[in-house]
C-alpha cells in the first residue's frame, strides 16, 4: 500500500510540473509584443505649398501598418521627386496621387485653377485693392461704378460674389503672417460668362474688390445704389426703392371723332352729238324723212 501511494504521488507531481511548464510556455509566447505587417510610405518631413515642386529633403520613408495606408500612397522616394503638389501638403501627410499635379506639370498658376474656370488678369489701386491687404486664396465681391445709358446717373452694383484670389501681383502664395502685398494686378478665378461680363465692367466703368470675411458663402442681393440714394441719405432721409419710385402717369388717349367725307355729285357730262340727223321733207304735202350725214366736213 505505501507503494502504491509513492507512484500516485509522483506521478500526480510530475503531471503539475508538466502542466505549470506547458502554462508558462504559452503565457510566455503570447505576452511578447505584436507584430503587425507594415510598409514604407513616403511622407512629408515640412509643409509643402501648393503649386511647389517637391525636392528630396522634404521627403521621408517610415513604416507604416498596411491597414492605415492611404490608398494609392508612394512608398518610393524616386516616384515623388520633381513632381508639383496641387494642393497644400502637411508635414507628416503621406504623399498620395490626388495631392500632386499630373506628371510633367511644371511649378505655376495653372495649377491653381479649377476645372471649367479660368485666370483673369483685374488691375487695381490701394482703394481697389483693399491697401495690399489681399492675399491669394481670399474671397471677394466685385463691385462696378458705372454711369447709366438711359438716366446719365452713377451707380454702383455688386455683380460679381465669393470670387477666388488665386494670385496677388506675381505671387500665388498667402503669406503665413498676414504681411501686405503690395501689387497692381490681382488674377481671379472666373467662368468665361464671368470673364466676359468682368471685361465689360473693366472697360466702362470703374470696379473695385470688396473682401469676404473667411467662410462667409452667403450670397447677397441689391439693387445697386444712384446718386439720388446718396443725397437722400446726406439730407437724412431714406433711399426710394426702384419700385417705389413715381411713374409717369398715363393718360387716356384722346378720342377725335371724324365726320364722314362729303360727296359732291356732278351732272354726267352731254351726251356726244349723234353721227347724223333726220329732216323730214315734204313733197305735195307728205313728209318723207331724210337722214343726213354729220360728220362730214365740208
């Protein structure tokens, strides 16, 4: 009997050691770090701005997991270089197809216009162009000062809204501390109805930029101001709205009554005188008619 005991306890421990053994293999095979799949992507090491051409130094290769790659993203350096961002990328971005131009692009204005726009060339002052104050990517309203065909009175209108900058003089870039820019030209994005509307409004009149606040679409729609809006606001009056102002008065057409024409009736002319003439001759006391021709001339 005490054999027997022996056996089952050692048997029962080396079952225990088996088994702690066993467990502490599996916990220490599943508590080391987990390794996830990855892959180079190239990313940008600074802010790359819209328009640049990309060089090496602005570029970096890290490991990212396969699950977090943006579709279509570079994992090559050679396959970035010299290629043109289209828009704005930021540092730590991974560079992907829809934020570059089409290969071959070079650096340039082209580039920031959207499809279906073009590039229109506006000249300005310090009054039109808000002191320098504007910066490419701002948004303006275009207000024209022109005189009226029909009345010879000024008016002002706004005709144009949210209109993009897309450069200011010769730079296509917003300067990152808000500095003045000062130029005589602004370039902006607009539709070739626009374009022509713009060019119009240029060579008639006088226009002048008006700045959007940021993130203000709202459109806006006057009626455009006169010189008579302006002196009745000096002489502390309102202005009359277009539609209020008087109208001529219309007055019933006058009705002239006319009298029927009077026809004078004039007596037929005579009858012209007959081809000939009857005689009545007498012979022993019987008349005998006699016709006689009288249009012979003797």
């Amino acid at each position: 009997m005490g054999g027997r005991y022996k056996i089952v306890f050692w048997g029962a421990l080396a079952v225990a050691i088996i088994a702690t053994f066993g467990a502490y293999r599996y916990l220490a095979a599943n508590s080391g770090p987990l390794k996830v799949e990855t892959r180079p992507v190239v990313i940008a090491s600074r802010d790359i701005p819209e328009g640049s051409a990309i060089d090496r130094t602005a570029l970096v290769l890290a490991a990212w997991p396969l699950q977090a790659i943006p579709a279509g993203a570079f994992a090559s350096l050679d396959s970035v270089v010299g290629r043109v961002t289209r828009i704005s990328v930021f540092s730590g971005e991974p560079i992907v197809p829809g934020r570059l131009a089409p290969p071959g692009s070079g650096p340039g204005l082209e580039l920031k216009i959207p499809p279906g726009q073009r590039a229109m060339a506006v000249r300005i002052n310090d009054v039109a162009g808000i002191s320098g104050l504007l910066q490419p990517n701002s948004r303006v309203d275009v207000l024209v000062t022109l005189s009226d065909q029909v009345t010879g009175k000024q008016v002002a209108k706004l005709f144009m809204e949210n209109m993009r900058v897309l450069s200011v003089g010769t730079e296509i870039q917003r300067d990152a501390s808000g500095k003045a820019t000062n130029a005589t030209t602004v370039t902006l994005g607009v539709t070739p109805d626009e374009a022509e509307r713009l060019a119009i409004a240029m060579n008639t009149g006088w226009i002048q930029l008006v700045l959007r606040g940021y993130g203000d679409p709202d459109s806006v729609r006057t009626r455009g101001a006169t010189s008579i809006d302006v002196l009745s606001q000096l002489r502390g009056g309102t202005a009359v709205p277009v539609d209020a102002q008087p109208r001529p008065v219309q007055t019933a057409p006058r009705r002239v009554i006319v009298s029927p024409p009077v026809i004078i009736q004039r007596p037929p002319p005579p009858p012209p005188p007959p081809d000939s003439a009857v005689v009545n001759v007498y012979r022993a006391g019987k008349a005998t008619p006699q016709k006689f021709d009288t249009t012979i001339k003797r």
